[in-house]
C-alpha cells in the first residue's frame, strides 16, 4: 500500500460548486498533514496545514480522521482561479510523502 | 527576490552526459530538500540536508546521483552518466526547521530532458 493515496481526478466543476478531496495515508504514526496547491508546470505551494480538529481558511476546510487514516480538503463557491492539483501531504518522519495530486478544472 | 531559488530553469542534455544543477535555499533555512516530480506524479523525495549533513537518501537516489550542501548553504545535485528515465523537473525545497512543523518552500525547479 502506498504512503499516500489520491483519486487523481480530473474533478470538473463549474463555478460556484463545493467539491470536495479525500486522501488515505497508511502509516498511522503520521503527525503532520498538509495540502499543497501547485498550478501547471509550477512549484507546489503550501496551501493550508491540517489539524485535528479540522480547520477552515475562507472557502477551503480541511479536516482530519485519525480512525479511518484520510484528510479531506472541502472548496466551497469554486472559482475559476482554483482549477490546480492539490497534492496531499503527510509527514509520518523526514522528509514530507506527497500523493501524487487530484486534479480541478473549474468551468465557467 | 528571496526565495528558493533553482540554476538552471531548463537543462537538455545527451545520454551518457553528467548534469549539476543548484538550489540556492532561503537563507537560514537549515533543511534542505531535493524532489523529482515526472508528468502526473507527485514530488518524489530523493535526498535532504540539515545544514550540511546529508540526513537520509531514497532508493530512488542511485549511485548516478550525488548531492553535496558542502556549506550548508547553497546545494548541488548531480546526475552522471544520464539517462532518458531521468527526464523529470527536480524540485529543491528549504524550510527553517522541520517540515513537519512549518511549511516547506519550493524553488521553480529545474527541468531536465535527456534525448
């Protein structure tokens, strides 16, 4: 089983819908979970930390379920500037196990 | 600009020719991290710092592969004798402490096409 896994997507949505990401992770010693943002033929960037008790930055939430070992990552009101791939990470040690990325086209 | 910054941006080399390339990290950043990301993959960790100490190297990393941070500043990542398959962008990530703690930033990588 990998470290980290992903539906690849692509999810294709238009404007203003709520989609929603899950990602599994198998080491359930993992301490640290992000999501990054990393537009095409572009570096990743850090787009939000994961937290236990769930944690919302604007139109993005991001929680966490220990039990089950997945993070979800919730958009609300897409707009056509979130169409990205988000690539979960976790942190089990050093260094960071990114997924291999769910892909968002947003359509207008 | 002081951001992590990645030497050269493009690289198109032969097979069978040696290719260095260099990440310049945010300064005082002491972690250090070198990925490879292909088409519809993730970042695939390949080796990383702590100031100068190599702390860990993948089995992705063979023996082709060498990467020095001979200051614990700026780091070197070189690729003998190359192949198609190491056709990839190499990515170069530094954070203050770490990763798990605080976010890693990413240089703009470098990508690199063997023909």
């Amino acid at each position: 089983r990998k470290e980290v896994e992903q539906d690849p997507g692509p999810f294709n949505v238009p404007e203003g819908a709520t989609v929603a990401f899950n990602c599994t992770y198998s080491n359930s010693a993992s301490q640290s979970f992000f999501w990054y943002r990393q537009d095409c033929r572009k570096e990743p960037k850090l787009l939000m930390s994961v937290y236990s008790s769930g944690n919302e930055d604007g139109r993005f939430t991001a929680q966490l379920n220990r039990a089950s070992q997945y993070i979800s990552l919730l958009i609300r009101d897409s707009k056509l500037s979130d169409s990205a791939t988000y690539l979960c990470v976790v942190n089990p040690r050093e260094p960071l196990v990114f997924g291999k990325g769910t892909r968002l086209s947003v359509i207008a | 600009d002081t951001g992590v910054s990645q030497n050269p941006r493009h690289k198109i080399t032969k097979r069978g020719q040696n290719v260095t390339f260099r990440c310049d990290p945010i300064s005082e950043h002491n972690r250090l991290y070198w990925y490879r990301q292909t088409l519809g993959q993730g970042p695939e960790f390949l080796t990383y710092f702590q100031n100068e100490a190599q702390l860990e190297k993948s089995r992705l990393l063979s023996d082709r592969f060498s990467a020095e941070r001979p200051k614990g500043s700026f780091s070197t990542l070189e690729i003998q004798r190359t192949e198609q398959g190491d056709s990839a962008m190499y990515l170069c990530a530094s954070s203050p402490t770490l990763a798990r703690d605080t976010e890693a930033f990413f240089g703009q990588g470098t990508r690199l096409t063997v023909v």
